[in-house]
C-alpha cells in the first residue's frame, strides 16, 4: 500500500495568505502544506481520504489519474471544498463513490445541491455515488475498512483503519474504546496542530500522548499549522519515531 500525503497543512494552508510570519516565507519546500488530504493505493485500487479547496492542484501535481473513492472525515470546508474539481474523474470513470457519515452526506447535498440534483440535472456537473459510513467495518478495494469514532471540538469526525496504517485528522478527543481499533499499527497518521493547545485540535503534546497510548511502529504528524514553527526545527524535537509529514511525501506500507 501506498500513502501519499497530498496536503498536511491546516485550514488556511502554509503560506497564509498576507501573513509576515516567517514560516510563511520560509524557502524550505516543507513549509508549504497545501490542505490536508492524503491518497492511498494498492493494487488497482486508488483512493482519496477528503477533497479539500486544493484538490485540483493535489492531483495535478501527484500524477493522480484515477479516484476509485473519496472518504470523508468530516464536512469542514478544508476537507470538503473541492468537490466541484472531480469532474474530471467522472468523465473518465462515471460517478465517484463517496464513503462519509450521514450527517456529512446531507451537508454536501445542502452545499452541493446541484451534484446532487435529480431532475433537469446540469450534464457537466459532477456525479457521485453516496455509501453512508457507520461504525461498522466495511470492505473497500478487497480490504477491510476500519471507521474510527473520534471528536473535533464537539464535531464527530471519522478515521480510517486499512490493514496496520490508520488516518486521523482533527481530533481533540477519541473514547477510551476507540484505542482497542488501533493497536498493531505500522503507522499512524495523526493531526497535531501546534504547540499551543486549541479548543478542537490535538497540540502536539496530546497528539505525543495519543501516540504513547497506540504505541505505533511510526507516527506521522499532520494538520499542521505555520505557528508550529519551520519543519526542520520541529522535527528536531520530536521523539524517534515521530515525523512531521510534509506535502508530496509518499511512504510504502
Ligand atoms: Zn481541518
């Protein structure tokens, strides 16, 4: 399997725009994080984990061809806002099916109701297949697919669990049981915002301490934003193990 991070930044992206931070100006190639989505492969099977506002130029630039999948973490407009941008996928492969829980489906039909429109339909608009996601496991591409229960502020977001890699982005808190459908991972994917803490993202101590209570072989760090300081004297600090993921990163599972 392979993950390619298409964005690690968070809701604004790196640079921000207008901004004098340093960080934002920096010449190091990772400190620019487009927004956060990664894309997962296997065999013949191609998926995207969200469809944020950079979509377009995620897919461009990582030779992406074909989407067999978008699942959703939650409707926030970083994670959601370039659905207009499959088109053309749909063109290529027809409707695009789209994993996410039933409260996210129906906010894309309210953002999005002309993809979603049924009579007198726009014939360029985008086209998708909807699969609502519950906590039950579900098979995507012949593997399972583990739906993981987490909280951001007091919005349910859902990871995802496929064979020993795990993907969670803006999580601030995660019910004690939820830790059982992580263990024995390779790697996990985690979001750690800065070093301050904030109302609804794990700071980098909570998302150090989540890692503890995992325990996995390899943790990268996501959902990043500029105020973290650059990536070089970040990662710096971090325990072995632990890595800040940086835009167009592609590790093997
Ligand atoms: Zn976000």
């Amino acid at each position: 399997m392979k993950v390619y991070f298409l964005g690690t930044g968070t809701s604004q992206g790196i640079p921000v725009i207008g901004s004098s931070h340093p960080v934002c100006h920096s010449v190091d190639p990772k400190d620019k994080r487009l927004r956060v989505s990664v894309w997962i492969s296997w065999e013949d099977t191609s998926l995207v984990i969200d469809c944020g506002p950079d979509f377009r130029q995620q897919m461009l630039h990582s030779g992406c061809s074909r989407v067999d999948a978008i699942f959703f973490t939650h409707e926030h407009a970083d994670h959601t806002a370039g659905l207009d941008d499959i088109r053309p996928f749909n063109f290529r492969q027809g409707p695009i099916p789209l994993y996410a829980h039933v409260r996210v489906l129906e906010n894309l039909k309210k953002r999005y109701d002309y993809i979603f429109e049924t009579e007198n339909k726009y014939p360029g608009a985008p086209s998708v297949d909807v699969h609502e996601v519950t906590d039950a496991p579900f098979i995507f591409g012949k593997k399972q697919i583990v739906p993981i229960n987490a909280h951001h502020g007091t919005l349910q977001v859902f990871g995802y669990r496929i064979d020993d890699f795990a993907y969670l982005t803006d999580v601030k808190t995660i019910a004690p049981e939820e830790l059982a459908k992580l263990s024995g991972l390779r790697v996990l994917v985690i979001n750690a915002l800065r070093i301050e803490p904030h109302d609804t993202h794990f700071n980098l101590q909570e998302a150090l301490d989540f890692i503890r209570a995992i325990n996995p072989g390899k943790t990268y760090l996501t959902h990043i934003s500029h105020v973290f300081g650059f990536h070089e004297a970040v990662q710096q600090t971090l325990p072995k193990n632990v890595f800040l993921a940086y835009d167009n990163l592609e590790i093997n599972i």
